[in-house]
C-alpha cells in the first residue's frame, strides 16, 4: 500500500494531516475563545470535545465534495443543526424571559453565568458553521478574507460584551491565521500547477514557518501598544465598565441598571475625571451617579425603571430638609444647625457626563418643569444634566446641596427611634400633616428597600448578633459601618476570590474593595430592618494643593451605602476599610510603579514567546538531543548490546536526513546509499554489527571504542540531507 495513503490520526491520512492542520487548529482555537467569552469554566471541556468533532467534520466535509448530492446532504445537515440550536434558544427563552438570551449574549446578568441551553446552542450552531467556513476557505476554495472574518468571531463577542480578549489568545489566533496563509496557500497553488510550484512539507519548512511566526508574535505581544483613548470612550467607562444597555450609545448608557461588578479587579490609571469644589469645610464627600434597590446575588439592579419621574417646583423632592422640618414641628424641636446649604462646582475640559456627580440632598427642585436645570429621578434620585441628548456640554455645573450637620446625627441619636417606635410616634398624631409626610417617606423607603432575595439566612444571622444590643435604627447602621473594621477586614482591588459570593467575602476571605463592603452592608442593614440601598459614585478626599478643589481620579471610584434613618431621612454611611482613601497621582503611577509594571507585563508577554521558542528549539534540535542521549546511554549497557543499540541509531540517522524508513536495508545496502550519497561510511561499526547480531562474536571494548569514534566522525556528513536527493531504493 502507498504510504501517503495510509491511516494516520483519527482517520485523516498523511496528506490530509499537512492539510488540515492549520485549519483545524485555526477553528479549535477561535472556538475556545469564543466559548470563553461566555463562560470560562466550560470553554475547556466544550474545546475538547470540539476539537475531535471538527476532524471528523472534515471528513464529513470531504465525503460530501465526493458525492452528487454533498451540497443538498450539507444544506440538510445546517437546517437540522441550526433548528436544535433555535430551538435549545427558544427553549430558555420561554423559562427565562424573551431578552434573557440577549442579556446574556451582552452579558447583562453576569459573564461567566452558565447558562446550558444557550452555550448547547452556541457550540452545536456556531461550532458546524465555523468549521464549515473554514473548510470552504481554506479547501475548497483558498480566501484570505474568508480566513480572517473567521478569526474576527471572538473579537466581536469581546467588543459585545465590553471585555477584552487576553493577549494569549489574541497571538494565538493571529499567529495561527498567519500559518494558514503561509502554508496552505502555498499548498494550494502546490496543486493547482505541480509544473511550476511544487511544496515539500519536511523539518526545515516547518522550521521556517515557526520562526518567522515566532518572530511576528513576539513583536506582537512585547512591543508596547500605543492607545488612544476616544473622547465618548472616556465618559463611559467610570463605575460600569462592562455594563451595556442593549441599544443604547455609550454615552446614554453612563447611568446603568446594573452595577459593577463585585469581583472584578479593576484597573484605574488614577488620571484625573474631574474636579470638585464647594464652599462647605467638610474634608470628605460622596458624590453619587446612581442608587439600586435589588440584588440578584451577583450584582445590583434598579427595578424602579417604568414610572420615571423627576422632581420640579410642581412635584417636590421630599428631602433632608422637609424630614427635619416636619419632625421638628412634631416634636417641638429647633432646627438651627441640623442641616446646612451649600454651593459647589462640578468641571472638566473633557469630562461630559451624562448624570450630575453630587451629594445626597442636591437641589433641583427649585425651578418649573419647563425651566430645570437639573432633573433627579424619584426612583434611584440620580440627577441627570439638562443638556442636549445629542450634545453634552462640557462638565461645568454649579449647584446647591443639603448638608447634614453632627448634631442631626445627635438628634437622631436623642430620640433612639427603632422602626417600630418612630411609626408609633407618626401613628399617634393621626393624620396631622406633618406625620403624614413623614410616615408615608418612611414606609415608601421600607417598601423599596428591605427586599433580602437572595440574603443567606448565616448573613441575617450575623447581622442580628452584631446588633443585639442597639436600641436605635441609627446605633445599628453605626454599628454595622464598624464591623469590617474592627473584625481584620482588608482592602484589595487585585484580590480575585475563588467564590463570589457575599457569604464568602463576609466570612471567608474578608478581602475586597468597595463594592463588596457596601453590598455586605446594605444586606445586613435590611436583615435587622433597615431601609438602606447601594449607591455608586466618587470618594472626594484628595485636594489639590493650590486650588483647594477637591481631585476626582478614576481611581476613587466608589460604593457606599444609604439608610433611612428616622428624624433623620437618607444618611450616608461608609463601611469600606479607610486604606482606600491613599491618595495617588498619575505621574506617580507612569514615572515609578507604572514603568516596573510595564516592563513587568512586557516580561509577562514575552515569556510566552520564550516558552514557543523553547518548544521550536527542541524541535528543531530534537534529532541532536536523541544523539546526545544514545551517547550517554550507550555506556551503560554490555559491549555487544552497544554494537546493535549505535547501529540501530545509524539506521534512524540516516531515516530522519531524507524523512523515510531504512529499517528494511541490509547492512550491504547501507554501505552503498552511504557510499554513494554521503561519501562517509562507518565500515567499523556496520562490520561489527555483521559479525555480534550474525556470526555470535564477542566485541572488545578497543573494537568498540574504534568503531564508535570511526561513527562520531562519520555523523555529520550522515545527519544531513543529500544534495542529490538521496532517494533510498525500493525493497522488497
């Protein structure tokens, strides 16, 4: 039988093994990154399965080519394939919701979220389809365009969800595109006109396919990577840089109804956004974008969004200030010092959010609805600039805020109020005007905000042993604003815990950044019955030397939590360890750590390539290592057993110069290829061999010895590969 047409690996035979080797890896690995778009863990066992499935599709694929009716078989197939896979969407749907599969495709719910109808879909859709194209470009017919809008599948996937794809498997791909241009191109145009062109697949072809692969990889993931960052890009990334509303440009979509995800380990360049001033002397601020109400267990959503409304001189914010007015009417108390008004400023040459970053307590209802200058929603009360929706003016607000001074906390504090106190004390005025008010802002607060799905009963447990001894709704927020404090709680925003759950951060690891404390607080404040909600922003505590203004970086990014507290209204309560507040600057990040970091990642890149070159080097030495290791070991074993061990090396020698098998020659036909076609031959050691495997002579170690050296001399000129061709004779 034909060499070339023998069974080799899973049933492709050698010639379709030089073939289809590029190919199918091409497809395995745009495969693995598209399935790891959507959930890592199952990206692995799923590539696994599709790499034999798309061998055996090529097979397929060839028999189809071979038949009348392949094309019709083939539309067969697609039709069937692609039904199971609607159907497996349609499926989810029905039990999910109808977007659920495109949340999930945008990755709306949680990216790495498992969902198994839908990858089902994806896998048996989109993996029949991707090795279909690539088996149409790159064998029936050879397009270089066809390859790469292959290659472009798991960047679109990464765009859609706002990730980005690891630099491994961005070279990985390109490299991977670039050897299927290269090799099967050439095989291609091999075929199509063996007169002109013809291709020899042996050692040193693949060995320069790799280097020069090799060498464009490395360029590729070392070299340092100018970005320019656009200007919407900038006002869209702060607190949700992975969220996207479905339809919505990335300017309208700064305001999510998702947060930020709780485990993310987030990287800020600590550059500027914008600045804030203000004429109040209180040294820190939180200036909010936006409030959530449910959690999900993985992040926050706001379900406040089908009856939006905003507050106006017509329809009024029920505020700090009115809570204080009507309790204090109540309870016959002075109002002096227990709020203050302020001015500040909010401005940025480049900064043009689409929200107001302010404090709790903003006024914007100061003005008729025709005439805002600000609109606060009286869902989540982020305010929202009034600008043109397709123009944003550059960030230069002005605007007044509320206050709140220590001694309304110490009024708070006075009256002790629990829950239940402070409704009974509303109750017993009946429906006086004031108690009114107050009750209704109270219980809407209570009905928004004290939903515990998905709240561990362990977590409502704790929270009830840290506040056992509270008398008041204000003692217990205090109270829980201490606990990660005082208990070795740590603050990292390179920690990536291998459980993401809130159980896991609360009495696990302990370690995290802001939005895990502030989703552990809200959570333990409802379990003891609190109105408290998780509100996203910016920490203000770094000043700028001679301006006094205060310098929001991207860095400062922060969670916190709001709790209605009574006689009080919605206080602001920090639960995140205070080592987040280290001021940083970006000088400081490029001109030190940045540029070990650089040369760090740079390393980190490169060792990849190291890694590649190291395989290539042993590859292509592999035969020179083997001679090394026969060497060493042919010491070890008796004199005559040394004679047949080094010429059976000599056969495999001579095998790999010419990439075929001489281990049907007899020692006399050896003697004349190697006389003929390398003008060296170890006569000693072929003598020898003659005379211990046929003639039972014992060898002397100084025979030996002869023999061996007479072969080391010989090696060279055997190793290489004839100038003649050297093509062995055919045997019987």
């Amino acid at each position: 039988m034909n060499g070339n047409t023998s069974k080799t690996y899973l049933g492709l035979t050698r010639e379709q093994v030089n073939e289809y080797a590029f190919p199918l890896l091409l497809a395995i690995s745009v495969s693995f990154a598209s399935l790891y778009t959507f959930n890592k863990p199952s990206a692995y066992v799923l590539t696994a399965v599709y790499a034999f499935a798309s061998v055996y599709l090529f097979r397929l694929f060839d028999r189809l080519r071979q038949m009348k009716s392949g094309g019709f078989v083939y539309a067969l197939i697609f039709t069937v394939l692609f039904a199971v896979s609607f159907g497996l969407i349609v499926i989810h749907a029905a039990s999910f919701g109808i977007y659920s599969p495109l949340r999930w495709f945008y990755a709306q719910d949680d990216a790495d979220t498992f969902q198994p109808l839908l990858t089902a879909a994806l896998f048996i859709g989109g993996g029949f389809f991707l090795t279909s194209v690539i088996y149409y470009f790159t064998v029936v017919r050879f397009r270089t365009m066809g390859v790469m809008l292959c290659t472009m599948f798991p960047f679109f996937f990464f765009a859609k969800r706002s990730d980005i794809m690891p630099d491994a498997l961005t070279t990985l791909i390109m490299l991977l595109f670039l050897a299927v241009i290269i090799h099967n191109k050439r095989l291609k145009s091999s075929a199509v006109n063996k007169s002109k062109s013809s291709l020899k697949i042996d050692r040193a072809y693949i060995i320069s396919i790799a280097v020069f692969i090799l060498i464009t990889g490395a360029i590729t993931m070392a070299a340092e990577k100018p970005y320019y960052e656009a200007f919407l890009e900038k006002n869209s990334r702060f607190f949700n840089p992975f969220n996207m509303n479905v339809g919505s440009s990335s300017v309208s979509s700064e305001l999510s109804e998702r947060s930020s995800p709780r485990n993310a380990s987030p990287s800020y360049s600590y550059e500027p956004i914008f600045y804030f001033e203000t004429d109040s002397a209180q040294s820190e601020f939180f200036l909010r974008t936006k409030a959530f109400d449910y959690f999900n267990s993985d992040v926050w959503l706001s379900t406040d969004t089908g009856s939006w409304h905003f507050y106006s001189q017509q329809m009024p914010e029920y505020s700090t200030d009115d809570v204080v007015n009507d309790f204090s009417a109540l309870a016959h108390t002075d109002t002096d010092g227990l709020y203050t008004v302020h001015t500040a400023r909010v401005f940025d040459e480049d900064f043009t959010p689409r929200y107001l970053p302010a404090p709790y307590g903003t006024i914007t209802d100061d003005r008729p609805a025709g005439a805002l200058k600000y609109y606060k929603s009286s869902s989540d009360t982020s305010v929202i600039r009034s600008t043109s929706y397709y123009y944003l003016e550059t960030l230069n607000d002005s605007f007044s805020f509320i206050q709140p001074e220590n001694s309304l906390y110490e009024l708070a504090k006075q009256y002790n109020y629990s829950s239940e106190d402070y409704l009974l004390f509303l109750n017993s005025f009946g429906n006086n005007a004031y108690a009114k008010r107050l009750r209704d802002d109270y219980l809407k607060a209570k009905n928004s905000y004290t939903d515990l799905s998905n709240v561990s009963q362990k977590l409502i447990n704790l929270s009830r042993e840290i506040t056992k001894d509270c008398k008041s709704d204000l003692e217990k927020a205090r109270k829980l604003e201490s606990y990660f404090s005082e208990n070795g709680f740590e603050y990292s925003l390179d920690y990536v815990p291998r459980d993401n759950s809130v159980d896991y951060f609360v009495f696990e690891s302990k370690t995290g950044y802001c939005a895990g404390y502030a989703t552990a607080m809200t959570l333990m404040a409802r379990a003891v019955g609190l109105p408290a909600r998780y509100t996203e922003g910016f920490a203000a505590f770094e000043k700028d030397a001679e301006s006094g203004s205060f310098v929001i970086r991207d860095g400062y990014a922060h969670a916190f939590v709001e709790v209605y507290i009574p006689a009080a209204g919605w206080l602001t309560f920090d639960p995140t360890v205070s080592d987040y507040k280290t001021v940083h600057t970006a000088s400081e990040n490029g001109k030190g750590f940045g540029i070990i970091s650089k040369v760090f990642n740079a390393l980190n890149r490169v060792s990849v390539i190291f890694v590649i070159a190291a395989i290539l080097i042993v590859f292509a030495l592999i035969d020179r290592i083997k001679e090394r290791i026969v060497r060493l070991l042919i010491h070890f074993v008796p004199i005559n057993n040394r004679i047949i061990y080094l010429y059976g090396n000599l056969i495999d020698v001579v095998g790999i110069s010419v990439g075929e098998s001489f281990s049907a020659y007899t020692p006399d036909m050896l003697r004349e290829y190697l006389s003929q076609t390398r003008g060296a031959v170890p006569e000693r050691l072929i003598a020898l061999f003659e005379k211990t495997a046929f003639g039972g002579y014992d060898c002397s170690k100084e025979e030996f010895d002869l023999a061996y050296k007479e072969y080391k001399q010989c090696y060279k000129l055997i190793r290489r590969p004839p100038k003649n061709g050297g093509n062995r004779k055919e045997t019987v």
